[in-house]
C-alpha cells in the first residue's frame, strides 16, 4: 500500500509538474499573442498615418495645380486690359436698339481710331450690335468684324470697342437671327 501510496504521489508530482510546465508555456504563449496584436496594432497606426500624409500631398498638389492656373488666367486678365489701355477711346456713341431699327443708323467720325458703341436694347427682344468691313478690328474678334460677346436682353446694354484702321463706310446691324433683314441696319462713315 505504501509502493501505491508512493506511485500516486509520484504520479500527482508528475502531473503537478506538467500543469506548471504547461501554465509557463501558456503564459509565455499569452505574451506572444500580445505583443504580436500589438505589432499588428502598431502597423495598421502606421498604414493610416502614410495614407493621411500621401492624401494631404495630394491636396496640395491639387491646390498648386489651381494656384498656377489662377495665376496663368489672372496674367491673360492683365494683358488684355494692357491691350485695351493702349487703344484709347477717341469717342462713345450710344446707339438704341429698338424692335427693329438702330438709332442713329448712320454714325460718321472725322478719323480711323478705336470708338466704344454702347449698344442699349429698349426693345421687347434680344438683340446685339456688330460691325463690319475692311480695317475693323476688335479685341478676341476676326479681322473685319467686332461684335458684342453677348445678346442684350430687354433693358440691357452694352459697350462694343471698335478700332477702324482706315477710312471707309462700314456696316452696322444687330446679327440676332432675321434682325438686319427687319431693318436693324446702318452706317458707320469713317473719313
């Protein structure tokens, strides 16, 4: 009884020293466990942090992309008005477009020049002012024609910047679809 007494103590050592043995193993496996969750924890902080710092690279670039384009447009901006200081206005003319005459129709002027018309609709229509003929010029118009960028609603007016570069006459009519043919059409008499 004592041999079994002596082989069950020695089994419970056995068995007392596997379970601590195991526990150490399991503590140290814990330790593994945490501190790989940690790396895994520590890298996935550093992925979004790269990510944040390329998207704000990004929005830079993109903010000094639009800078350079402002810049590039407010350079355009300038010398246009350069262009437009260098052709002074000799005289302004205010020509009234009505449904379907201009008034005056025929405009004469002493010398070739620029000359502003200031084009105003007191019609219940749309309607613009273009001239044309040989040595016309205007700024962003062809050779041989200046027109105003838009069609002037009912009330509105607006300012046509003609250079005529010789003497002639020249023909002065609203280009709004059938208009000239209705009678919106005159004279410009440059001597």
């Amino acid at each position: 009884m004592r041999e079994m007494r002596k082989g069950r103590a020695l089994v419970g050592v056995v068995a007392i020293l596997v379970l601590l043995a195991s526990a150490a193993g399991c503590g140290q496996a814990a330790d593994n466990s945490k501190q790989e969750a940690k790396k895994k924890v520590e890298g996935k902080a550093q992925q979004a942090k790269n990510q944040a710092k390329e998207k704000a690279n990004a929005k830079k670039q993109q903010v000094k992309k639009k800078g350079e384009g402002k810049g590039q447009q407010a350079r355009q901006t300038a010398k246009k008005k350069l262009e437009q200081k260098k052709q002074v206005v000799i005289k302004t003319v205010a020509i009234k477009e009505s449904d379907f005459k201009l008034s005056p129709s025929r405009v004469t002027f002493s010398k070739p020049g620029t000359y502003a018309f200031k084009a105003e609709n007191q019609g219940s229509t749309g309607h613009s002012l273009e001239i044309e003929g040989t040595g016309v010029k205007s700024n962003g118009g062809e050779v041989g024609e200046a027109k105003l960028e838009q069609t002037l609603d009912p009330g509105e007016s607006g300012v046509l910047t003609v250079s005529f570069q010789k003497s002639g006459t020249y023909e002065m009519y609203c280009p709004v679809d059938g208009h000239e043919q209705m009678g919106m059409k005159g004279k410009v008499v440059v001597k």
